[in-house]
C-alpha cells in the first residue's frame, strides 16, 4: 500500500472513531461499531491501531488539538479589540468551531465523567487541554484577580459553553428550541456573554468577591 493511501486509509478509520466516539462513549464503542461507520473491515482498523484504547488516544489527540488551535485563533483575533467587543467575538467563535466540529465537545462530555475518568485511555489530553485553553484565555487579558477567581471564572465559563455545546439536544430542549438552528446558537452566544461579561470586567477591575458568598453545607444540621 502506497504511503498516500496508508495514510488516508488511517484518517478515514479515525474519523469513523471520531464519530462513533461521539455517539457512545469509550467504554459503550466498540471496533465493530467503528468499522460499520466507515465501511472497512474490522482487521483493517487492527492493523492501524491495534487496540480501542490506541484509537481512542488517537481520536482524543486529534481533537483536542483542533480545540487548542481554535481557541488560540480566537484570542489572537480579539487582541485588538475592546473587553466586551472580545469577549463577544471570542464565545463566537467557539460556538462556529462547534458547529463544524459537533463532535468534539460531545467527546469531552461522554468521557469525563466520575465513573469513567479513570478507566479511559487519553483523558489527560482531555484534562490538559481544558488547562491549556483555560492559560491561553487569562494569559492574553493580562487579569489582575487571583488565581483562584480565576480558575473559578474560567471553569464556570468552560461547564457551561460544554454543556451548551456538547449536549444541544438536552438545552435546547429546556429553551424548546431546535438545536441545530441559529436561534438556538443565537441564544447560547448572548447566555455566555451576558452571564460572563460582567464578571470578567469585575476580574479586569479586581473588584470580583466571592467570599461569604459560599454556600453553607453546615446550615440544615
């Protein structure tokens, strides 16, 4: 086989991975289900990868690499540009590069469960691109709050914009909206913006509080 076709034989197998991944998490996929959406033969995804866990890190590579590369092209293209004008921009251009690549937040949310952390194969890249995202975001607003306001604020940011974008079915179901229309899509860019802005500009300004404002676990004992 010619290193061409080799190549492109590897990339047809991962992107059948990649959608199957999307649908049933690492432990529900099987090779089978893979080979059925891309058309080839269960022996020949052995031969490119020889175990599902060799697949999955594959597949969890590749897309967390496209995250990382899409948030980095979202913040050199808001640098210019005033905080809410930013901001703005920056959420839309997330959500643009989840609706041409559905499957990479759904991925993200299928396995990183509590009962599944553990047992999947590549969810440090899961983990570590969430970090690297969160570095590229505080890194390039120069914020004056403390770390842990803004690991608060940006951990609030990404639950959220996961939630949204990795399960549109479920939230828009909530809104009764269909979710793959722009209404939907509409409707997550302005929830982002108008629940966060305000709080970033508080992080800018330093003036951000959080203390006694926990809820207390102590209270109905």
């Amino acid at each position: 086989m010619k290193k061409k076709d080799s190549n492109q034989t590897r990339q047809a197998i991962l992107n059948a991975a990649i959608q199957v991944f999307a649908q049933k998490s690492y432990t529900a996929a099987s090779i089978r289900m893979i080979a059925n959406q891309g058309g080839v033969p269960h022996a020949l995804i052995r031969y490119y990868f020889s175990t599902k866990a060799d697949l999955f890190d594959a597949a969890a590579q590749s897309i967390c690499a496209e995250l990382c590369r899409a948030s980095e092209q979202a913040i050199l293209e808001v640098r210019t540009m005033n905080r809410t004008q930013g901001f703005s921009c920056y959420v839309c251009r997330l959500i643009e590069f989840s609706r041409k690549n559905p499957w990479t937040f759904r991925i993200f949310l299928l396995n990183l469960s509590a009962e599944t952390v553990e047992t999947v194969p590549g969810r440090t890249r899961f983990l570590d691109t969430v970090e690297s995202v969160r570095k590229q975001l505080v890194q390039s607003l120069r914020f004056k709050a403390p770390h842990e306001d803004l690991c608060r604020f940006s951990d609030s940011f990404n639950a959220l914009l996961f939630y949204y974008l990795g399960t549109p079915e479920s939230a828009a179901w909530l809104l009764q909206l269909d979710p793959d229309s722009d209404t939907y899509y509409q409707w997550v860019h302005q929830t982002l913006v108008g629940i966060f802005l305000p709080a970033l500009e508080d992080l800018f300004q330093g003036t951000w509080k959080t203390e006694n404002t926990c809820y207390d676990l102590d209270r109905d004992k």
